[in-house]
C-alpha cells in the first residue's frame, strides 16, 4: 500500500460547500464525483468546476481523486482530458468490466498527461468494481496495468445487478469481497471497502468497516464526513497492535542474535512471515502518524530483516 487510503469521501462534484465540509475531515483522501452526483446538463460545467478546484485548493495532503463518468458515455473520455489538467492523483474508473476499460482509460489518460506536460505515469487509477462481469474478472483487471493502484467495492450498483438484498451481516456480499480482496493482493494492489449507505447508523459503519478490515481490506469509502473518524479508528493500528508488533520484531531480531531460526510471543510462533506481518501493521501506523521514533526504529530493523531475508531468498 503506497498510500494511506483508510477512508475515502466522496462528495459532489460542483458543490463548493460539501467540498469545504469534506476538506476539513480526517479522510485519507476525497473522491469528487462527477458521474452519478452531477446532472446531464450539468456536467461539462462541473468538469471545469473540478479542474479548477484541483489546481486551486489545498487539499492538505488529502488524495484527490475524482470519479469520471464510465468510458461507454458521452461524457467519460471528455472528463479525463480536462480533469487531468487539473493535475488529480487519481481517477476512479466506474463500471468497469475488463480490462480493456482499464487499457482505455490508461491510453486517454496517457495522452492527457502529454499535453498537460505531466510526466507519464502521475495520474493513477482506481477501479470501481461494481458490475458481475468486473467479479468475475476481477485478477485480470487488478493485472492490467501498472497505473492501476486500487480496486473499490461497488456494493450498491452490484447489489442492484443481482438483484440482491443486502443483509445487516453481509453475508451476501462474501463471494465479490473476497474475489475483490484476492484480485488486489495478487497484483499488489489497495482493496477499498464500498460505503455504508445509512449516514446516521455510526454502529453500522464501524461493523462494516470492521468486517472489511478483518477480511483484509486496506479501506473503506464514505459518503459522509461522519463517517471518516470511525473508519480511521479501525484501519488505524491500536496502541495494543502497534506494541504486539514491536515485540515480534525484537523477539525475532533476539532469535535470529542467537542462532535461532524461530521464537514465540505470547505462545504464538514467529518466524519471518510473522516479521513482514509487523513491518506491514507499523508501516501502516507511520503512516498514519501514529509511531513514535522508538517504534520507527523497530520498523526500520524490520525492514532491514526482511530486505536481507528476501535477497537470501533471491527475489
């Protein structure tokens, strides 16, 4: 995971004031939509409106990202060559089935770049998963090329597709989830959660989030401000998580000092894969801002570990 993406907040493209609510939230990033928030007869204003906005405002460190309208309308290869002017760090491509829609967008976006004077390659990729041909495609669509970097659940339009009911437990939603999650994990790639749609139910979003996290994910979408601090506080790692962690690398670090292949924490084994586990919980915590020095010390042997066990390995 290149970026902290804990929680993602859509807003409206071409309101000004959901996007200043939006700023001021703790979200990891702010996805502007453009695609199902902004009219017909109103999109080729809002369009500029984002570009502007891009280029103009703060986002004080926040991913931008903007939602385009599908490639198969009118509007979706419009929406890239403007918005790109506006230098995002990302599109989110909605109703993707292949990918050829992701070869699509990576060649439109590539000539936008060109003539925006970006290098190749600034713009990222998200794809919005939300369609039963998108599940079952899902390896080969996280593959399909490098600028791709995440792949976000589209509960409400697949659940639509299906025509499904979704349940408090989410039972029904296994079966896209973890083809979701396994797609990015084989290309190295974010999975990001769909959002909770009951902006009022705070317990509902921590459940959700919960779950998401427990399978795997990296994050989850929101389309409330509300909703962004429970979800940084389950993606976040717990002071508890962050301690564990350290004691794993130490313990290993100690092991490896005596000659050991392996040792225990708490009655668990640790041996290598434990390390990258604890590496990968406390990079995410840095991340976040949450490791002091000591434990940034902790990473960096972690990281050391693991970069001399992989050359050993010769990978």
């Amino acid at each position: 995971m290149k970026r902290l993406r804990r929680s993602m907040l859509f807003l409206p493209g071409g309101n000004a004031r959901y996007f200043e609510k939006a700023l001021a939230s703790e979200a990891d990033g702010l996805i502007i939509d453009i695609e199902d928030a902004v009219a017909v007869d109103r999109k080729a204003d809002v369009r500029q409106w984002i570009k502007n906005v891009l280029l103009e405002q703060d986002f004080g460190g926040k991913e931008k990202s903007v939602r385009i309208n599908a490639l198969d309308t009118e509007f979706g290869f419009d929406d890239i060559a403007t918005i790109v002017e506006g230098k995002p760090d990302s599109l989110l491509v909605p109703k993707v089935m292949s990918p050829h829609d992701i070869l699509l967008a990576d060649k439109a976006i590539s000539r936008a770049e060109q003539r925006a004077g970006l290098p190749p390659g600034t713009v990222e990729v998200l794809a919005l998963v939300e369609i039963p041909e998108a599940i079952e495609s899902a390896v080969s669509i996280a593959r399909a090329h490098p600028r791709l970097t995440g792949l976000l659940f589209g509960a409400g339009d697949l659940t639509r597709e299906t025509h499904g009911v979704v349940t408090e437990s989410r039972v029904e939603l296994f079966y896209p989830m973890n083809r979701i999650l396994y797609a990015a994990r084989i290309a190295g790639i974010d999975a990001l959660d769909s959002p909770f749609f009951n902006v009022r139910d705070a317990e509902g979003t921590e459940r959700e989030a919960l779950q998401a996290a427990r399978l795997g994910y990296d994050g989850k979408a929101a389309i409330h401000p509300a909703q962004i601090e429970p979800i940084n506080r389950v993606f976040t790692p717990s002071a508890d998580q962050i301690e564990y962690c350290v004691r794993v690398i130490d313990a290993y670090r100690q092991s490896e000092q005596e000659g050991k292949g392996a040792t225990t924490v708490d009655g668990r084994i640790v041996e290598m894969p434990a390390v990258e586990t604890a590496a990968r919980v406390l990079g995410i915590a840095e991340r976040a801002g949450v490791l002091d020095e000591t434990r940034k010390q902790n990473l960096a042997r972690a990281r050391a570990a693991l970069a001399s066990w992989e050359s050993a390995r010769g990978r």
